[in-house]
C-alpha cells in the first residue's frame, strides 16, 4: 500500500509538470555540456522530470542491494557461528559424559 501511495505521487507530479508544461508552448534554450538544443518547455520538463526520477531509482537500487548483500553476509556469519557454539557445546557435553562414565567404574 505504501508503496502504491509513492506511486500514485509521483504520477500526480508528472501529470501536473506535463499540465504546467503543455500550457507554456515558449521553446527554451536549454544549454547542456556538450550541446545545445531548442526545447518546447513541456517536453523539456517532462524529460527531465524521468531522467531524475530513473536516475532516483537507480540510486535507491544500488543501496538497496548493498542492503541484501550485507545482510546476506551476516545470516551466513550467524549460521557459522551457531554451527560452531552448537559443535562446541557438544563436544563439552561429551567430555563431561565421558569423566563421570569413567568416575562410575
């Protein structure tokens, strides 16, 4: 659901940056590194409005998978260590059964 809710307001804000933007037909220049280009403000808005939002994603993806990778890690090192106190609880379980077997002869 909350997910659904971030969804829904992101495209209520296109909407209304494409609505603000097909009422100002005023083409811009619109001066970027390596080139220059003539642009009806609408599309201009609209495709910066994406290149931001994807690029927002990509970020969110990329932290978000260092998220799983670390927790990954650290399941795997839990596993390891309950496996080794397990092992060694066992082992000193035995060692106690093995004195008192050999105190009862």
């Amino acid at each position: 659901m909350k997910y659904f809710l971030i969804l829904l307001l992101v495209v209520a804000i296109f909407i209304v940056s494409v609505t603000l933007g097909s009422s100002n037909n005023q083409i811009v220049t619109f001066n970027y590194l390596i080139a220059k280009g003539d642009y009806p403000i609408s599309t201009l808005l609209a495709v910066l409005f994406a290149v931001g939002f994807l690029l927002g994603w990509l970020i969110c993806g990329v932290f978000y998978a260092k998220a799983l990778i670390s927790l990954s890690n650290a399941r795997r090192k839990i596993k390891r260590l309950e496996s080794q106190l397990t092992e060694s609880t066992q082992s000193e379980h035995d060692t106690k059964v093995a004195v008192v077997a050999n105190e009862k002869r």
